[in-house]
C-alpha cells in the first residue's frame, strides 16, 4: 500500500476540513463552541468528524510509511538535510495532534494542557520559555490554536513537500482516503 501517499491525503483532508472548522470555532470558549458544533450545526459537525478521523489516519499512515522504509532499507535515498527535517516534524506531528485535543477544552484537554506545560516547563534552561512559547499563558488557548492551525501544519506541510516532491496526493487515493 502506498502510505506516503495515504499520509499527504489524510493530512490534506485534515487542513481543509480544519480550515471549515476554524470558521465556526471560538477560541475564547472552545468546549462551548465544540458543544454547538455537535448539537446545533450538521455541516460544522461533519467537518470536525472528517477533521478527527483524516488526523488518525494519517498518524497512522505515517507510522506504517516510516515502518515501510526501515523495511524496504529506502531511507539512506534521503540526504540528510532531509533526514534531518523528517526526523525533527515527526514533533510537529505529536504536537499537532496533542494541540487538537486540547483545543476541545473539556476537562481532558485542560489535565492534558497541564501535563504538557509541565513536560515542557521539566526541560531544564528553556522549557518555560518552551511552554509559553508553545502553549500560552494558563487558561488563554489562543497560542495553542495559532501553533495548531498555522506553524505546525506549515512547517509538515513544507517538510511532506520536500520528503515525497509532490504537492498534492494522487487523485484515486485521496477519494479512497474520503470515504
């Protein structure tokens, strides 16, 4: 199976489902504004459903495609700028994932939020600034949203670009990621 492939495809589907999410969203009172997505608003409802799964599949998917070029021994073909850029988004890839479930802000997504601004605050000379770089201030989830919509999904996005050369997922396996 092409899993490179399925990855760009998830992750497409996830930015643009995103991008319609974001237009409903309030930052300023996220678990609200999830509970009036789900009960008030069908076509918001349905984007975050393809928005949650197309982020499973492609963590997922990229976990089978670096498996997939351990096995095939494909990843000496990288250079290691490459490599090393890879290596690096694959925190890009946790923290875009950990930020959407904090961004539900229920009462997980805070114990979650406390967690990892004590992760972060624990890295000894720069893990506060680090956490408030990265997270914010206590209670203010607009940096996290910032980070999750644009920086992280910009810099895998860059980094997809250059690993696979290619912009877009082919056509048939993007309409089989869909459905």
């Amino acid at each position: 199976l092409p899993f490179g492939q399925i990855s760009i495809a998830s992750f497409l589907l996830a930015v643009v489902s995103g991008l319609f999410l974001a237009l409903t969203f309030d930052i300023k009172n996220p678990y609200d504004s999830i509970s009036l997505i789900l009960l008030s608003n069908p076509a918001a409802s349905f984007f975050r459903s393809i928005h949650y799964w197309s982020a499973q599949l492609f963590l997922i998917a990229l976990v089978f495609h670096i498996g997939d070029h351990f096995i095939r021994k494909t990843e000496k073909k990288l250079s290691d700028g490459v490599w090393l850029r890879v290596t690096i988004s694959i925190l890009f890839v946790f923290f875009v994932m950990i930020s959407g479930f904090i961004l539900k802000g229920d009462a997980d997504a805070e114990q979650a939020l406390r967690i990892l601004r004590s992760l972060f605050e624990q890295i000894p000379f720069t893990g506060k600034l680090m956490a408030e770089s990265l997270l914010g201030k206590e209670g203010d989830y607009q940096l996290v949203y910032v980070h999750h919509i644009a920086t992280a999904t910009i810099i895998l996005w860059v980094v997809a670009v250059e690993h696979s050369k290619v912009f877009w997922a082919e056509v048939k396996i993007f309409i089989y990621t869909l459905f």
